[in-house]
C-alpha cells in the first residue's frame, strides 16, 4: 500500500472537527496496547495455565519471556535502518500484522521449542511497532506538547494490564485446562484489528495532508517546533539518556516482577489478595504518562525525571521494608509513576534530535533499556534465592534509581 495520501485526503481531514493529531494519538495508544500491552505484559497472566497444560517448569517459562526480550532487542537495534527506507504508515502495521499472527500459531504449538521460536516473533513485532509508534507521535506535536501527547500514548500498556486482567481468568474458567489457547486467539484477532485501523488511519506527517503539528497555539512559532539539522546527535547526550533508561528498564521490571511473588511468599497474602492488589497499579498506571509527560513540557524533562525517580525510590524501599500498613503507599508511588519514564525519554530524544531522527536514536536508548530489563529480574532473583528475601532485590533497585536521579540531575538541558 502506498504511504502517499490519497488526493481528496487533506481535505477530508482539515474538515474534521479537532486535529488529525489526535487521530494518530488514539491509533498510536492502539498499538501500543498491542505491542507492549498484549503481546507482552499479558505473557505472565498466560503462564500458569500454559506451564500447567504443557508441563513446563519454571526455568522454561522464565526461557520463554528471554527469547521475547532478545527478540525485542534485536528489532530495536535494527530499527532505525528500517526506519530509513520503510514510513510509519509501513511500518506499524506490518509489525502488528506479525505479532498478531505469530500469537495465533502460538496458541496451536505443542512444544517449548516452537512457543519459544513463535513467541521470539512476536518480540521482533513488539520492538519495531514501540519505537516507531512513540517517533510517529513526535512528528504530529509540537516541542510544548510532545511529553503530554506520548503520555497519553503510553498509557495503552496500562489499559492492556487491565483487560488481560479480567479476560484471561474468565476465559481460563470457560475452557479450562486449554483456556490459554483460546486467550491467545482473542488477544490476537485484538491486535490484527488494530493493524486494520493503523493501516487505515496512520498519516506519516502533517505535511501528508496539509496541516501542522498540533499546538494549543493556531500558528506555533518556529523555537517549538524540533530542531531538524543534517548534524549527527550527540553520541554523549544519547548515551547520558540510554544509561538513564537502563536505569528505569533495570528496576521497574524488578517491582513488576516480584511483587506478588514476595507478598504470597513473604508477607502471607493470598493470590487474590496479591493480584488484586497489582490490578491497582494498572489502574493508576493509565495516568502515569499523561501526569508526568505534561509536567515535564511545562517543567522541563530534566525537573520531572528527579521527580519520578525520587518517587519510584521511596515505593521501593517501603516494599523492601516489607511494611503492611505503608504497602499502599509503595503501590500508589509505583503505580502512578509506571510508565512515566518511557513518555519522558521519548520527548527527551525529540528535543535534542528532532522526530527525523527520533526512532533512530530512540531505538539505541531502548536497546539499553532492554539490557535493564533482562539484566534486572536476574540479578534480583539470584539475590533472593542467595539471601533468602526479595526485600534485598527492593533494596538493589532503590538504590538504582538513587543512580538514576543522579545521572539526571547531571543531565544537559538542550537547546532550542
């Protein structure tokens, strides 16, 4: 399909009632509900009745969401190459298309060799449709607005923990041992839908259809628009970003991972009650972008990273405390900060790189982010089965993120 707008489009368009831009948001949360939502965060809410019916121990599983993760970083890598030859129009629903797909054959495999191949693709999907998503947002708002556009956007992680939540179990009690096929399909036919609607629906730049970026401002003077130079980017100011992504990439997945582990385990909660608990910080996830990505256009990055990463510190250090009566406190604080960073660091990059060079650039940042992803849960369950508790795990993470706030306050504040 070409990525040229057909010839009466910009007039159709410029008659809609409010900006295109908030089209390219509602399809750009779409995905990425799709991407990070579905085709990742649901993964731990399929595992048990998956490992159950297969009989999968927990080495395996835990080899499964690997193959994922090296999958995904291996698309981040490759791209801002793809990114040079291929539109966001392209590339988006090409790469929901094939994790769509590669989730319907999982929900038929047999083996751990082909869920983890499949599930491989899928991690592929996830990595390409993410990067060039949160670029694609980049392109359609102004500097003033790009940290309040991408928060809106990644809330779509968060509205995907919420409909997995309820779906998967209910599905689960409906089918029974073989219900986690069927959650697969579903998920799937969700996903490929929204291929259809991007393809449908995505425009590459406002150019395409003869507008501008959108600004609460009718004309939007030139110093909010990003900077669109031939000169390379910054390779330290990158790397000075990717290090803080690792950061977050390192310890949210921690919080996210053993939190219920060390309340059933630890703190003598049910499974219910633990889950019902984690449902909470879904919830307040929904906002987290929007909050902190709109602060941070009216404050500026470098003020609102300090702020997330103090916040995200004190929530960790109260579950490393393993404190009943302030636990809600930690959820509240993790909940409401979860995906602020990834809505922070993406309008970061367009201010220093402008949307051109935006997934290029913010494709190498979440490599490294990735690299905290994997590298995080290991280290923190290797402490915990060596010492006996997670709550030294919490404690790793805290003082990550004490790193973290550091390194940004060390951050160089860019120029228009």
């Amino acid at each position: 399909m070409s990525s040229h707008a057909p010839l009466k489009l910009p007039y159709l368009c410029n008659k809609l009632p409010f900006h295109y831009g908030w089209i390219i948001i509602v399809t750009s949360f779409l995905s990425i509900l799709s991407c990070l939502g579905l085709g990742r965060f649901a993964f731990g809410m399929l595992l048990p009745s998956m490992a159950l019916d297969l009989g999968l121990n927990n080495s395996q599983t835990g080899f499964i969401g690997t193959i994922n993760f090296i999958g995904y970083l291996g698309s981040v890598l490759l791209v801002s190459k793809l990114a040079k030859k291929f539109s966001h129009r392209a590339l988006i629903p090409s790469s929901l298309f094939l994790i769509g797909f590669s989730m319907i054959m999982i929900s038929q495999a047999q083996s751990l060799a082909s869920i983890a191949l499949l599930y491989f693709f899928t991690g592929i999907g996830s990595g390409f449709a993410n990067v060039i998503t949160m670029s694609l947002v980049l392109a359609w708002f102004v500097r003033e607005e790009s940290g309040k556009a991408c928060g809106l956007v990644v809330g779509g992680s968060g509205m995907a923990i919420l409909i997995a939540g309820q779906l998967i179990p209910a599905v689960n009690i409906i089918y029974g041992a073989g219900g986690w096929r069927h959650n697969w399909v579903i998920l799937a036919l969700i996903v490929l839908t929204i291929a259809i609607l991007n393809m449908l629906l995505i425009r590459n730049t406002p150019e395409e259809i003869g507008t501008l970026p959108y600004s609460r401002r009718k004309s939007p003077p030139s110093s909010t628009l990003f900077p669109e130079t031939d000169t390379p980017p910054n390779s330290k100011i990158i790397y000075h970003l990717g290090f803080i992504y690792f950061c977050f990439g390192f310890t949210y997945v921690i919080y996210a991972t053993f939190f219920v582990s060390t309340l059933v385990q630890e703190m003598s909660f049910t499974e219910g009650g633990a889950g019902l608990l984690w449902s909470w910080v879904g919830i307040l996830s929904l906002f987290s972008g929007l909050i902190f990505g709109t602060l941070s256009d009216k404050l500026g990055r470098k003020k609102i990273l300090l702020m997330v990463f103090t916040l995200q510190t004190v929530s960790y250090l109260l579950i490393a405390a393993q404190l009943s009566d302030l636990l809600f406190l930690s959820i509240g604080l993790f909940g409401i900060t979860a995906w602020s960073i990834p809505s922070i660091m993406i309008a970061a990059v367009g201010d220093y790189v402008g949307p051109a060079k935006a997934a290029q650039v913010f494709g190498f940042v979440t490599f490294l982010f990735g690299i905290g992803q994997i590298s995080g849960p290991f280290l923190a369950g290797f402490m915990a089965d060596n010492l006996g508790s997670f709550s030294y795990s919490f404690f790793m993470a805290a003082f990550f993120t004490t790193i973290a706030f550091y390194a940004s306050l060390k951050l160089q504040n860019h120029k228009n």
